[in-house]
C-alpha cells in the first residue's frame, strides 16, 4: 500500500509539473501574440496606410512575374478604402516618368540606367546583415529583337549573388551593329563601378564593401569589351601568348607551354 500511495504522489507530482509546464507555455504564447497585436497597433489611418503601401511595395518587388495592369487595377479596389493609396504602379515604384535615352547617328540607341537605381529597390536590409557586403555578377551578351531581325540589343546585366532575385538591367544598347565607341557603351558603366568600388554602397547611412565576382561574357562579348582579336583570330588566346594553327577547319592550340601573358603585355 506504501508503494501504491508512492507511486499515486509521483503520478500527481508528474501531473502538477505537466500542468505548470503547460501554464507556462500558455503565458509565453500569450505574450508573443500580445507583442504581435502590438505590432499591428498604429496611431492612425495615416501611418496604417504607408505600412499598407510598404507590404505592397515590397511584395512587387519580390521575384516573380507581377501583371502591371494588375497592380494598378488592386490599387484601384484598395483606393476605396484607403483614399491615399497610390493610383498606379509607377507611383508605388518611383517610376522615373521620362527616360533618358542617348540617340546616336547610325540610328543605335543606348539607356543607362545603373547599378545604384537598382540595388535601391530590393530589399537590402537583410542581405546587407547576412553578407555585410554587395557582391554582383555581371553578364554582357547580344540578342536579336526576333528571328531574322537586322537590329539587336545588346545589354549589361547585373544579379545580385546568393538571392533568388532576377537580373537587373544597368545598360540596354539597340542597333544594327555592336557600338563602335566602346568608350560610350562602358563609359558611364565603368564610372559608377569605380566609384561604388571606392566608395562603397551606402544603406541607411552606412557604408558596405561593392564587389563584382564575375563578368559572364560569351567569347565575342568578351573580345569586344576587352578590345583584344576574337577567338578565331590570330595569336588570339586571352592567356598565354601561343600561336594558333589551323587544323581541319577549325583553330586549334597545339602549344600548352607558351609564356603567360600580362596585364602589360596584354595591354600592348
């Protein structure tokens, strides 16, 4: 009977400690939906609808397809409700109402619109605190407009690394031919990369490293931005200074001890 009265103590003390357990797991859960309803508590409809527009904005902005005309047509649902909230998508994403396009006399045309203007609309907060730098890869390749087109694009895009983000445009140029003044296609492109490079990329007032780790270039791109002879060329690789034979139609290295080119050799 001793054992039995034991053992029913035990059960009931397993039970108070269960029950002490579960209270107290009650009082957390309370207090973390009490500061979640504190979260959501605003001082009026004002300040209640710019948090509406930031969830909005942020949503747009995230990857994935987003119809525009949809957009504007749920602003146009939630203007009903909420009288300030923007009209249109232009006026949610700072949309720049004019465009600054560079015309040249060969009929070509280029838009640069940068690095920065992009990286200022992602969501960087959380990059930056994970990273606590901004590292892009860089991709130039030449696309016709449609099949058998005369005209091309040629862009430089950019990707934010490790995210699931799409690639952003930073220069669109359109023409026939590639440019022939290099120094106007790359100009305003090598300038703000110098200076993020130098100066780093400011968010919220505070400075973080810039990076490029890689420039993804087919191997035409690649001769042309580097102005050097194409890969068909002679004497034409980028690494070493080998002479190259044509062998059955094609251009073959048979060499694989050549002396290394340099930054000056190669600038030569």
């Amino acid at each position: 009977n001793d054992s039995e009265d034991n053992d029913s103590e035990a059960n009931d003390s397993v039970d108070i400690q269960s029950n002490a357990s579960l209270q107290s797991e009650r009082q957390d859960n309370n207090s973390d939906n009490s500061e979640d309803e504190n979260e959501n508590i605003f001082i009026d409809e004002n300040e209640k609808e710019q948090r509406i527009i930031q969830l909005i904005r942020e949503w747009a902005l995230e990857a994935g397809h987003l119809s525009m005309k949809k957009l504007d047509n749920l602003f146009g649902k939630l203007n009903t409700i909420f009288p300030h909230i923007p009209k249109s998508y232009k006026t949610l994403l700072s949309t720049p109402a004019n465009l600054k396009i560079d015309k040249f006399n060969d009929g070509s045309a280029m838009w640069y619109k940068g690095i920065k203007k992009n990286l200022d609309t992602m969501q960087m907060e959380q990059y930056l605190h994970i990273y606590g730098k901004v590292i892009i890869d860089i991709n130039i390749d030449g696309l016709p407009l449609f099949k058998f087109s005369k005209t091309k694009f040629l862009p430089i895009l950019g990707y934010l690394t490790m995210t699931k983000n799409a690639p952003f445009i930073i220069v669109i140029y359109f023409g026939k031919i590639d440019p022939k003044d290099l120094n106007t296609f790359l100009g305003e492109y090598v300038n703000e990369v110098e200076n993020l490079l130098n100066n780093g990329y400011i968010f919220n007032n505070k400075k973080y490293p810039f990076q490029i780790r890689h420039y993804i270039c087919d191997a035409p791109a690649r001769s042309f931005i580097k102005c050097c002879i194409g890969h068909c060329g002679y004497a034409s690789c980028e690494k070493c200074t080998v002479i190259d034979e044509w062998i059955d139609d094609r251009v073959t290295y048979t060499d694989l001890d050549e002396i290394p080119r340099t930054d000056y050799s190669f600038l030569q």
